[in-house]
C-alpha cells in the first residue's frame, strides 16, 4: 500500500496553491478533484459573468492572474487553472468525488466510492460552490412559480417579463439585480438586514479588516461568516440602470410563501413569478464528518489553516482564506502546516 505525505482534496484556487507549495517542498501527493475538468468553481458560474464583473483573481503562485477583461469568467479562469496544472505539473486525479476521510491509526484514509488513498495528511480544499443554501421559510413548498438558486442562474433573458423576488444581501443579489431589473416586469429585494453600502474605497486595509474579523470567528470554532459579507456591498456602472429603476430599494424579509407571492410583514401580498435565493453556500465539507472535527459552536476551529481537533487536517478555501487572495495564501500555510506535521512525526518515531 502506498502511503503519501498528503492528500489534497479540491483543484480550485486553494487546491492548486497547495498543490504548488507542497510539490516545492518534495512532499508526495495527489489532488483528487470532483469536477470533470480544471477550473474549481469557476467552471459553473454564470454566463454573464465576466472578468470585468468579478473582484478580481488573484494570480496563483508564480504566475501572473488572467487578464482577459471581455472574456466570460467560466471560461477565462478554468483555461488559467488548466494551463497552470500543466506548465507545474500538478498531480491532479478527476473526476474523484470524495465521499469519506476516516482516521486509522496515525494515517488518513480518503475513500471516493470503492477507491481509497491513505496518506499522512489532508488538505481540504474543498470550496462551497457545491452547497448552496436555500433557508427554510413557511410555505416554500406551496409556490407555484419558480425557486431558483444563484448556483442555477441562467442569465437575465430567463426574468424577461416576469415579478422576480431576490433574496439575500450579499454582492451576488447585487450583481444579478442589476442584470434582471432592466428586463423583468418588477423585482422587489429582500434581505434579512440592512445592507451596509461601502461609499470609501476598498483599500488593502479594509480587506484586511475583513478577513480578521472572519479569522477570528474560526478561531473560536463559530461557523466562518463570508468574507464579502463583512466589506460590505458597492454599485457598479453596470448596476447604475437597475438603480435608477429603484431595484436597490431594500425591504424586510417576507414573513410567508404562498402560492401566488410572498406576505410582506406589512400583510400585503406581493405576487411574484420567480424567487431567486441569493443566499449564499456553505463549505462542502460533510465527507469530513468522521473525523469530528467541528468544535461545539457548529464550525471547525482553526489555528492558521490546521485543524485543532486534528492536526493532520489542513483547511483552505475555508472561512478567512475563502476568496482567490485568501486560498492562494492559505495554499502556502497549509503546505507549511504539512512539513512541520510530517517533521514531527518524524522526529517522535525516531526517538521511540
Ligand atoms: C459568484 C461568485 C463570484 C466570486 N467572485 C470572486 C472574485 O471576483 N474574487 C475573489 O477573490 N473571490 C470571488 N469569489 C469567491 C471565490 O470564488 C472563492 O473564494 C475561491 O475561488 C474558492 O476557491 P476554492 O479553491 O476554495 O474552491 P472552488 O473553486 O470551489 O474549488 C473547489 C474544488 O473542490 C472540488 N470538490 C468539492 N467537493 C469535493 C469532494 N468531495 N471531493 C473532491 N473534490 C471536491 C470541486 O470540484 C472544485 O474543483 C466568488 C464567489 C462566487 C460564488
């Protein structure tokens, strides 16, 4: 049986930036990734997201970022990330869905249907994209227009004409706001709070802020807040049209679906033919459940990227380090993470 220094799981930004630092340091692995073809979550985004529309991606290590600013994100990114496991060589396996990592003894066992690697290490790099999150409100079931999540946007032209509902105050219900009202018949948005508009510029330093605020929220072990939700939301030039229709006039959460809308807490009824639920993902991370590591408030406490339940278990991608600056750096840490494990365990065989 071959025993690996590590098994990387995710070949998304934070997967290939392990991957690259851990093959610096001569540490043995493979990257074992779901999809059928590079790009992480990029592959699955929406048509009309372009590389003018995204934040930015940060260049993976010893690379520069793509700067196709025409070209549709679904496309540019994966052509990048496929590019960059050739020119480095990374081993990467796919299509492997990862359904179990169990503990046995002092080694790891990564299980994807009856295929098993067994290694020293993880490196969980497993992203969100595969766990959108649509919150439970009563009546859901009895609509009898359409639910749709962010994860199956099909572009404005699906909204043509028709009363759209968007849930949810993060930069997504923002962007697709501004693609949807200039065509839909009405919008209305609704979120759970106020949202909080960000009028300075976004600076290092504001991002920085940010991510400390999710970085501490890990370290306690709470269940990490995205990192866009703590930056707060900006209009674009290509949102200036919807808000000149009033498509950013914010409203309470509905109290109830019901088959023909949703009932505003004020007890009218605002009918509506889509609901849209940007609302959001969760880490995908439910193949690590049998190594218990989730602390008692519901999230995995880390310290830097190691578990503290395990320190065999590195996470990337995951609360602080989840967007494509925060992976490419967490990719780093966790290979360090990795070396100073095996170095460890080493030196504690060698004095037994
Ligand atoms: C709409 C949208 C726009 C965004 N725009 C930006 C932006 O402009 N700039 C920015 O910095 N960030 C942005 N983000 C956040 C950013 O995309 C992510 O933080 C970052 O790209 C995630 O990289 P990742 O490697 O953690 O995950 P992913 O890119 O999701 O990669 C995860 C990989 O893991 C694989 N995988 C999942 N489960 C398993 C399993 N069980 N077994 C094996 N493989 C598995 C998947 O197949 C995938 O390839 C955006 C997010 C969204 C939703």
């Amino acid at each position: 049986m071959e025993i690996l220094d590590a098994v990387v799981i995710g070949a998304g930004q934070a997967g290939l930036s392990a991957s690259y630092h851990l093959k610096r340091r001569g540490i043995s692995h493979v990257v074992l990734d779901a999809d059928d073809a590079p790009g992480g979550a990029w592959q699955h985004r929406w048509d009309s997201l372009t590389m003018r529309d995204v934040h930015g991606i940060a260049a993976l290590p010893d690379s520069a970022s793509p700067a196709d600013e025409a070209g549709r994100a679904n496309v540019v990114v994966p052509g990048y990330f496929g590019g960059y496991e050739r020119e480095h060589d990374l081993p990467v396996v796919r299509p492997v869905r990862v359904d179990r990592v169990t503990s046995e003894g002092d080694l790891l066992v990564v299980r994807a249907g009856d295929r098993s690697w067994t290694a020293r290490t993880i490196v969980n790099a497993t992203g969100t994209w595969s766990q959108p999150h649509l919150p439970y409100y009563p009546g859901i079931e009895t609509f009898r227009g359409e639910h749709l999540h962010t994860h199956r946007y099909p572009g404005p032209g699906h909204f043509r004409a028709r009363r759209v509902v968007v849930v949810g105050g993060g930069a997504s219900a923002v962007q697709l706001l501004g693609e949807i009202a200039p065509v839909a018949a009405d919008t209305l948005w609704v979120t759970r709070r106020e949202p909080v508009w960000r009028t300075d510029d976004f600076t290092p330093e504001v991002g920085r802020a940010a991510v400390a605020l999710v970085e501490e929220r890990v370290r306690r072990g709470l269940p990490p807040a995205s990192v866009v939700s703590v930056t707060g939301l900006v209009l674009r030039e290509q949102e200036r049209a919807a808000e000149r229709l009033g498509a950013y006039a914010r409203h309470p959460m509905f109290t109830a679906i019901e088959p023909d809308g949703v009932r505003m807490p004020d007890g009218s009824l605002w009918e509506a033919d889509v609901i849209l639920w940007a609302t959001g993902f969760r880490p995908a991370i439910a193949h690590l459940a049998p190594l218990h590591l989730r602390s008692e408030h519901g999230g995995i406490r880390l310290d830097g990227t190691t578990a503290v339940q395990d320190r065999r278990v590195q996470l990337v991608g995951y609360g602080p380090s989840a967007s494509t600056i925060g992976a490419n750096r967490a990719g780093r840490v966790a290979a360090r993470g990795v070396a100073a494990w095996l170095a460890q365990s080493e030196s504690s065989a060698s004095s037994a």
